[in-house]
C-alpha cells in the first residue's frame, strides 16, 4: 500500500490557493493565506466518488457520501487521487496497515525506556515523552 500519512501537497481549490495534509483517517486542505474558515476536512470513510478532469492544472473532483463535490486543481493529479484511494483502503482495513517506525524515533523510544528504568524519569515523564513520539503512529 502506498504510504499516505504525513504527505503533503500544494492544492488549490476554486476559494484559494493552499495545500493538503494527509492523515491516517482523513485529508485537510488549507488555504495559503491561514483562513480557517476555508479549511476543508474530508474522511476517507465519506469519499465515494474521485473524478479526474484533464487540463493544464487536473481538476480532481471528489464526492462524499452527503453528496457534496470539492474540486481540487493541482498538477500531481494522479498522486493525489493515490494517496485519497490508500485512505480510503486503510479505513476499510485498519488493521492491515501498520506504519513502521522509524530508526531515530525507535532509539529515542529506548534511550526513555533506559531513563525510565535507571529511574532518572517518572512513569508520568516516560508516558509523556513515549506518547509524544507514538502519536504520529496511531
């Protein structure tokens, strides 16, 4: 499966221009300019239709299950519609995809456990920290 979480692209709308965030169970666009009444939020588990339109900048129009359309220009159209469709695959299958971790946060996990073992941090320091660097893995 393609690795969608964390990815980031520049996508305009028809409101503005700006950029999306992808997570593990939805995408938000933001406007460039930090209005966040413009923002946009879609699940993955809502999208039931991904449309690609050809032109100089693709038009990728996305449905969701309430029947709302957001129309989305960008260049990467292809990549874009791939990392909505991984989402929407890991919210049919949560438990198929496991998001590995990498090398510095796994030393920085055992160094905590060492500190926290020698007794230098608290249960409450070592949860902390350890939830600090396992939060972009749940």
């Amino acid at each position: 499966m393609v690795e969608y979480i964390g990815k980031k692209m520049v996508v305009d709308t028809r409101a503005a221009d700006g950029g999306v965030y992808f997570e593990k169970d939805h995408f938000t666009w933001s406007c460039r300019y930090g209005n966040p009444k413009l923002d946009i939020v879609i699940y993955y588990k809502d999208v039931c239709d991904i449309i690609i339109y050809n032109g100089e900048k693709k038009r990728v129009e996305v449905t969701t299950t309430d029947e709302k359309r957001y129309d989305f220009f960008l260049y990467k159209a292809a990549t874009f519609v791939e990392f909505i469709k991984a989402g929407i695959e890991y919210s049919k299958n949560p438990d198929t995809t496991v998001v590995p971790i990498n090398n510095e946060d796994l030393i920085r996990l055992q160094q905590l456990s060492e500190l926290h073992k020698d007794g230098i941090l608290s249960d409450e320091q070592f949860e902390n920290q350890k939830n600090l660097i396992m939060k972009k893995y749940n």
